[in-house]
C-alpha cells in the first residue's frame, strides 16, 4: 500500500485535534477544580451526580418542613404547658369547692375563680402560630373554640308545640343543624325525623352522662307527659320539646352550637419529612380537651393488584394479603358479615355484603356505617339442674331446679300475641322450636337461654316463660340484651376509613363506648372462610369527657344547683318480675351506690321465698345497703284487705320516713337524698323473690367534675408527650438527613471535584506531547523522494 503525503498530513491533523481537545479539557478542569464539565466527560458518573443532586433537593425542602414543624411544635409545646398548669389550679380548686365547710361568699369566689380557669384554658386552646390557629386541624383560619348561638325553633305546629335549646348529654353528640319534624301516634310514641329518617335520641329523657350512660332510641314513648296536662321532654341532642295535650306533630329548624364548643375539625396538619415518609405535626382541640373517640383498625394491612397498600377505590376483588399462608382474595359473589355491637352493646345487624365485580372498598365501607340493630333478649337467671350442671337443649324442664309442672310461653310482639303450653317433660329444644318457629333466633348457651329478632329496628318484643300452675317466672326475666331502636352504625356517629392498607372504625360519639366489630368472609356454607381482614383491635379508648361542661358543672354545683345524677337501675336477677326505675335528683354529698335487695318475703303459699304482691295478706321487704355495706333503710310492701300497697320506708334505725297508700300501683316510693322508686310495670304480676336485687349509681357533680379535670389533665399530658415524640421524630429525621447529606457532599466531590496534582501532571504530559507531535509533523513535512535518490 502505497502511503501518500495526504495521508501522512490526515493523520497528524486527526491526531492534532485530539491532544488539542484532551489538552482543552485539563486547562478546564484546572479553571473550574471539576472532573465532569461536559456531557460527554463521564457519562456514566454525570448520572450519578445528577441522581445525588436531585436528592440533596429533596432534603433542602425536607430541611425547611423540619424547621418549620420544629417551630410549630415549639409553639403547642408552650401553649399545652400552660393548659396543665391552669387544669392543675382547678383541681385545687375544685378540691376546695367539696368542702362541706364553705360559706356562701367562700363558694361564690371560687365560682368566679373557676369560670376564670375556663377563659384561661379557652385562650390557650386559641393559641395561634403564624397568623393560624394551632388546634383547629384543617380550619386554620377558625377559632377552635368558640361560644356559638345554639338556635331551635318552632316553624310550624298543628298544636302548642313549644321547643327550647339544651345542653347536649355530654355522652350524646348534637343534632346537626337543619330541619326536623316531630309526630306522636296514637299511643304516645315521640319520634323525630330529618329528610324522613328518624333521628335517636334520648330513651328517657333523663341525663346519665356520668352515671352509666344514655340509652338512644328512635321512639320515645311521652304517654305520661300527655296524660298528665303536658310537659318538657328533654331530647338528649341539644333540644328540650314541650309537648301539649293534645299535640301531634310539628317542624323545627335547629342550628348547633352552645357554649365553648369545638369549631374545627377531627383533622392534624401533616408534613412530608422523607421520602414516603409524612408525619402529624400538631393535634386539635378537640384531641386534647376530649378523650378521644374509640378507633378500631384491623391488623391486617390489604393490598391492591399492584401490591401497594388498598384505598377506599381499590375494588374489592383486587384486596390481597400476601402472608405466610399463601395469597388470600376474594371472589366474586362471596358473602361478607360483619357482626359485632355499637356504642349501647346492641347487636349489629345486616343481611350481609355480596362482592360484585365492581364493588370497592369504599361501598363496603359505607355498607359498615349504615348497618342496625337487632333486638334480643335474654333471661337472667341462669338454668341449673338439680345436680347443679348447666342446663342444655336436651334438658327436660322437671330437671330443672324450680320447675316440677307444666310451663306456659307468652310471646308478644307489635303485631301479635302468641301463648304456648309445654308439659314437664319437654325439653329445652322444644322450647326453642316455639321460637323459632314464629321466625327467631333461639339458643341455650351457659344456662342461659337467647331469643333473637331477625329483623331490624324495634318490634317490641316480649317473652315471659312462667308456671303454668302459679305464675312463676323459673326461667327468670327476659330482658334485652340489644335494643333494635338503638343507633346501630350510621354514619353521623361512625366512620370507616381506609388508612395505609388498614380498615379503620371510629366512634364519634362520646361517652364510654362498647364499639366493637368483626368482619368475615363466609365460605359456601355461610360459615366463616379466610379473614382478609384480621382481627380488629382498639387503637384509642373513648371517653368523651368535655373539660367546659366540668366546668359549668361544678360551678353550678358550688352555686348550690343540683347536677348530680341517677343511673338507671339494674334488673331484678332472678325470679322477681317488677322492673325498677329511680328518678329525682340525688342530693347528697358524695357519689355512692345503692343496692336494693328483697331480704324477706311470705306469701299464702307454700313456696315462703315468693311474695305474689296480687293477693291479699302478702308482703315483702327491701333493704337499701350503700357501696360499703351500710344499711340505709327498708321498704316494707304489704297488700291490705282492699287489694292496695301499703309502703312503708323506714330509715337504718327502723323509723318510718314515709308512709304511702298506693291504690292501683307500686309507684313514687320516696327514699333519702332526694330519690323516687318505682316498682310497677304494667300487665306484669307482681312478684318478688328472697335474695334478687338492682343497684343504682349516685354521681356528686362536683366529685365528678375532679375526676373529669384529672381525666383532661392526663388528656393534655398524654398530648404533650404525643408533641414530644413528634419533636424527637423531627429531629432524628434532621440527622438522617444531616449524615445522608454530608455522605452525599463526599461522593458528588469524588465524582465532580478534579485530581489538582494528576490534572498537573496530565497537563504537563499534554504539552509535551503536543511539541514532540508538532516536531515530528516539521521533520516528515521536509521528506522527498530526491532525499534518497
């Protein structure tokens, strides 16, 4: 091959070019102190300094988050401080307040000095940061706290309906705001209705709160309120209603508010502070002055098709669980039950979610909140027999202890009255066959026998199994367990929510709640299949204290205005088959128990433990003990030769009190501190065994007002160690960060920063090379041909 001047002269320029581009890009690297100047320098490390680069971004932005969560924390942390101290002053003097010894002056003082404490408390829980308010959730820009006008008026009226504002029962939440309508029937049954649904509300009017609690329900029987003239009826949910004579219906609008209510929302202001990583950086006053609602989440966390955590869109076929058991999912057409009781321990009651094949977790979710109660009852004595074994369904009833003849089952419900005769003979399943044929649900389980309704809602249903003989009740009362007309699970007062992967309940009514809730996939045989859903736990405990009301509670209390409260009394326990019920206000000084028990009975029978108060000639007597055991008094009961109750109530020393001559029922006993007993129930024999008994709880106000301002200075402890762990949270972030960063810095410096010495050295090489390239390129550029000739 023949080599040409061209080429020679080709191949320097091309080698030229190349010393020259390596000798600019060391004179850059010396300028700028950088490896990588150009896209083509390092491809490879230029991606990598790219990727760092957008990371450090990331953590200039989480940095500011930081500080500004840090800030905001700081902020609560001072504000929370200074609601513990001011709760602690209160208690004090709240403590001071009980004394018997006060005078009227002393007491007023300290009235002052508590409705002063509330401001204070108020104030703080109005903290603002920033220009916004610190515990308002979201509503940044509304006060959390505020006195807002309660309004209820009548708008139209067939009769003279009247209705004023109420406090709400601190258990029960208000109504919302908007229109109602209020119709009795022609049996005196009260029930409110907004856009045609009814409304619960108050079973009976009378505030438990912090005596056992409030029972709700759709209808309220007001009969007596009617037949005595009319009177005030107190919903429960921030409304009283006058009901007249002769009223039956009418419309109100109603608009929520009150004193020192929350004004914001269940919400926490959130910050991201990593990668995926988001965190809540303050609480809401609601939070922190309430104990919070009760939460249930499953312990199962779902996953969608792509294997991230499901949401509420997430369609139900698509949820898996990826376990050590294998892949667990559902199909199409499967059944899920969810049983379980609400806030009253009523039975939960629906026919049951069927997966379709666009159905979501979000419907089932809805599904949840709006299920109801079932009615069922139960007796309360437990069935022995004679050898002291728990009866089951193939016990004949003459095994039983107490039944020796023939038992007669009366069952009544709205539409029908059914009575049965079995013979002693029979067994337990036969008289769970009775039940169940008439469409409920029967079953003996520990001695004790349940009677289900199978139907929502309320149809009050009645059972008695007594003696055909005498009228015995053997097999005890049968009382509801669960009260169909109860709230069941709607969603006013329960959401369900979706939270990272996990189904999550909450309560939103105060008050001690029994929410409680299972979720299960039934196979073929309606029994219970794989639980995507796991077990659902108890995450937060409500309580439902409100630290205002306390407040006005033990102001008024200290005033000398009776706030004190009487719980609904228990059930007699066994063979007894009068229901009591205790009214008035309790007067007395400190919160007790009182348990009412029959210690003596005679009757013109054989049986000398059973007084059938519907004969003549017998008696009975009910001692009253206090939580200590300390006798307080006797009633003594007797049937006089005209068929009515003598009553007598004699103190602990057996002096008479009060002497009463009840002609047609055992109503209006009066007893100490400013109780009233009664006894009666309508249609039912008066019986009354040895040995059954009920109690009441008596709550002082005031003793009840220092335990809720102990209870809300936990409250607002246990908050100010959530804005600690908050804190701690950010500041461990802020030294990931700090230490991620810095390790970051070194490597974008091994990638970007020049070798100074070998940039020298590569230069140095460089020119070199460039001179021995030009003084070769001089000396080929001189060759001829005539050279060598």
């Amino acid at each position: 091959m023949r080599i040409t001047n061209s080429m020679l002269f080709n191949n320097f320029l091309a080698n030229l070019d190349n010393i020259n581009t390596q000798l600019y890009n060391t004179q850059t690297q010396m300028a700028t102190g950088k490896s990588i100047n150009n896209l083509s320098d390092n491809p490879t490390a230029l991606s990598q300094v790219m990727s760092i680069q957008n990371i450090q971004d990331r953590f200039t932005q989480y940095t500011s988050n930081i500080n500004y969560a840090n800030s905001t924390l700081s902020a609560q942390d001072t504000a929370t401080k200074d609601i513990s101290s001011v709760l602690q002053n209160a208690g004090s003097l709240v403590v001071q307040a009980a004394n018997a010894t006060n005078d009227t002056a002393s007491n007023t003082a300290i009235a002052q000095q508590l409705a002063a404490v509330e401001s204070e408390i108020k104030n703080g829980a109005n903290t603002m940061f920033g220009g916004n308010y610190l515990f308002s959730g979201f509503l940044t820009n509304t006060a959390p706290v505020q006195n807002i006008t309660q309004q209820a008026v009548i708008t139209s009226s067939n009769n003279n309906f009247q209705i004023t504002t109420s406090k709400s029962f601190s258990d029960l939440n208000q109504l919302k705001s908007g229109a109602y309508s209020i119709s009795i029937d022609n049996s005196g049954n009260l029930t409110i209705k907004q856009n045609g649904n009814p409304v619960p509300i108050s079973s009976d009017g009378v505030d438990r709160s912090f005596a056992g609690g409030n029972t709700l329900s759709t209808s309220v029987n007001v009969a007596n309120i009617i037949n005595n003239g009319g009177g005030w009826f107190d919903t429960g949910r921030g409304v009283k209603i006058y009901i007249p004579a002769n009223g039956s219906s009418a419309t109100f609008n109603y608009t929520q508010g009150g004193n020192n209510v929350y004004a914001g929302d269940s919400n926490n202001l959130s910050i991201a502070y990593s990668d995926g990583l988001t965190t809540p950086i303050t609480i809401n006053a609601q939070d922190m002055l309430y104990q919070q609602h009760k939460i249930l989440q499953s312990n199962n966390q779902l996953l969608n098709s792509s294997n991230n955590p499901a949401t509420a869109q997430t369609l139900l076929t698509d949820l898996h669980l990826s376990n050590a058991l294998g892949n667990v999912s559902l199909q199409t057409g499967q059944t899920i039950s969810i049983t379980g009781t609400d806030h009253d321990g009523n039975v939960v009651s629906g026919s049951g979610f069927t997966v379709s094949a666009n159905a979501t977790v979000s419907q089932l979710l809805n599904y949840i909140t709006n299920l109801k109660t079932k009615e069922v009852l139960q007796n309360n004595k437990v069935l022995t027999l004679q050898d002291g074994l728990l009866a089951t369904s193939a016990t004949t009833l003459n095994s039983i202890v107490g039944v020796n003849s023939s038992i007669t089952i009366s069952l009544a419900n709205t539409n029908s009255n059914i009575s049965t005769t079995f013979s002693a003979g029979s067994t337990i399943a036969n008289v769970l066959s009775f039940f169940k044929n008439q469409g409920y649900s029967a079953t003996i389980s520990h001695g004790l026998i349940q009677i289900q309704d199978n139907s929502t809602g309320s149809n009050n249903l009645n059972v008695s199994i007594k003696t055909q003989a005498n009228g015995i009740p053997v097999f005890g009362l049968f009382t509801p367990i669960s009260d169909g007309a109860g709230e069941g699970f709607n969603s006013s007062v329960v959401s369900a929510t979706m939270d990272n992967g996990h189904i999550v309940i909450q309560d939103l009514r105060g008050g001690a709640s029994k929410l409680n809730l299972s979720i299960n996939v039934l196979d073929s045989n309606n029994k219970n299949s794989n639980n995507i859903f796991g077990v659902f736990n108890t995450i937060a405990q409500g309580g439902g204290i409100n630290i205002f009301d306390s407040f006005d509670n033990a102001q008024a209390a200290v005033l000398g205005q009776s706030v004190n409260q009487i719980s609904k009394a228990t059930g007699f326990s066994g063979g007894s088959t009068l229901t009591p019920t205790v009214s008035g206000y309790y007067t007395g000084n400190n919160s007790d128990q009182w348990t009412f028990t029959v210690t003596s009975t005679a009757s013109g029978g054989s049986t000398s433990s059973i007084a059938n108060l519907s004969s003549v000639g017998n008696s009975a007597a009910i001692t009253i003990t206090n939580s200590s055991g300390v006798s307080l008094g006797t009633i003594d009961i007797s049937v006089n030769s005209h068929g009515r109750f003598n009553i007598s109530v004699l103190d602990s020393s057996g002096n008479i009190t009060s002497t009463i001559l009840s002609a047609a029922n055992l109503s209006n006993i009066k007893l100490p501190d400013g109780l009233t007993l009664n006894l009666s129930k309508a249609g039912v024999t008066p019986i009354l065994k040895d040995g059954d008994s009920f109690s009441v709880t008596l709550t002082n106000m005031l003793q009840q007002s220092i335990t809720n301002i102990q209870n809300s200075l936990s409250q607002v402890d246990a908050n100010r160690s959530v804005i600690g762990a908050y804190e701690q949270r950010m500041q461990l972030a802020q030294t990931r960060i700090n230490n991620t960063s810095l390790s970051n810095s070194q490597t974008l410096s091994n990638l970007q920063d020049a070798n100074y010495a070998q940039v020298i050295s590569n230069y140095e090489q460089e020119i070199t090379i460039m001179q021995a390239l030009m003084q070769s390129f001089a000396k080929v550029n001189q060759l001829s041909l005539f050279n060598y000739i």
